[in-house]
C-alpha cells in the first residue's frame, strides 16, 4: 500500500459545488494518500444528490403528480440514510479513532 500523507479538508468543497463529477475527480485525487477522505468525498455527492433530488422532483412534480412527488422525495430521503449509515459504518468511525484518541 502507499505511505498516507495528510490531505486537506478543501478537497470536501469538490463534491458539494461539483456533485458526483466533482466527486470521483476527489475520489482519483487522494484515494493513495487518504482513502478515509476519498470515500467520504463519495458519500457526500450521493447525499447531496439524493437529498436535492428528492427536493428538486417534489417541488416539480408536486402539483401535477401528487403521489409520485412524494415518491421521489422519499426515495431521496432514503438513499441519503443508507449512505449516511455505510459511511459511518465503513469509513468515518476509523478517522474519529486515529485524531481522537487520548494516551495516558
């Protein structure tokens, strides 16, 4: 495996304003060097895109389609828990062991 070298937290900034594109160019950046940071970055763009996704099709779908708006708000909702739940489960919780830990 490669030496990890401490990455910063900007490459946080590319998913968010650049989504899943935005992403995987994070994802390709820094997976050598911080692959804690490079799964996040992933887990990120799916959340924002589930949870826009599911905004942005309820508020268009809500007057025509009633059922179908909440459909896909929900289903927005959803991918963004299961995505949530895996990265706490797979990648977060070992970045919150190494940064936190107290010697005595």
């Amino acid at each position: 495996m490669y030496p990890e070298k401490i990455r910063s937290r900007w490459w946080y900034l590319l998913p968010i304003l650049f989504g899943l594109i935005g992403s995987i160019i994070a994802y390709f950046a820094i997976r050598r060097d911080d692959m804690i940071k490079a799964r996040t970055c992933i887990c990120i763009a799916v959340v924002s895109f589930g949870i826009l996704g599911g905004i942005i099709s309820y508020f268009i779908l809500r007057k025509q389609h009633p059922a179908r708006a909440k459909l896909f708000l929900y289903i927005g909702v959803i991918i963004s828990a299961i995505t949530i739940l895996l990265e706490l489960s797979i990648g977060v919780t070992e970045n919150f062991e190494q940064e936190f830990s107290v010697n005595v």
